[in-house]
C-alpha cells in the first residue's frame, strides 16, 4: 500500500458533518442519558475542531483538558493519511484521566465502550 500524508484541508470538505454521543443529565427524568449532537468541522493544521452548535468557541484538541468540563467536549479526530479514496484516522477521547486512541480501518465509526468512554463518532461520506 501507498501510503500518503496531506494537509487536512485537501482530505476534508468542509460541509461533512460530525454526530457526537455524550452524556447529560436529564433533570426531568432525573437520570444521565446519551444525548447526540451534530457539530461542524473546522481545519486547523492536521486536526479538526469541533464547534458545539450552542458556543461560538473553538477548541483545539490540546485544551481539551482545561477546557472540556466548561464545554463538554470529550474529543477531537485527526486525518493520518489517505490511501486512493480510503482515509484513515485516529479519534482521541476522554477516559478517565487519560486519553486513548481509537483506529479504524474503515473511517466511518467509532464505537468506544460507553461504561469506560464519553463518546463515539461518526464520520459521514
């Protein structure tokens, strides 16, 4: 396989759009559920950015942890490499106090074990 690196705004158009799991407390059934959210990406260097829909900030994936109680953000995704039409990426999410990474051969789903992680992603084509 060839393997090639680009800059991210060459592998991503800028119109796909990210679905985000992560958990909220609900005060009227008063328990915590998973709740989805769409957010937009934004390039920066190799990493995108996400904007949740009710903030007018943008978070880099190395202020995640100071920033992510304030904003609930559990995640970032950055773009590795591209291989003809397959991209390959890697997604950081919050676990504990550490940060793991999940790969996936398919670029398309994330689905990390929700009683250890916050989130899962969804890359649509």
């Amino acid at each position: 396989m060839n393997f090639t690196n680009k800059p991210i705004h060459e592998e991503i158009d800028q119109n796909i759009k990210t679905t985000i799991w992560c958990e909220e407390f609900c005060s009227i059934c008063n328990q915590t559920k998973l709740v989805s959210r769409t957010v937009e990406h934004i390039e920066a260097g190799s990493f995108l950015i996400l904007k949740l829909p009710m903030e007018n900030q943008y978070i880099l994936p190395e202020e995640f942890n100071y920033m992510e109680s304030k904003y609930e953000i559990y995640g970032a995704i950055k773009c590795l490499y591209q291989i003809e039409n397959v991209k390959k990426y890697v997604a950081y999410t919050k676990d504990g106090c550490a940060w793991r990474e999940y790969l996936d051969n398919n670029s398309k789903i994330w689905q990390p074990d929700f009683s250890s992680c916050y989130l899962a992603f969804f890359i649509s084509s």
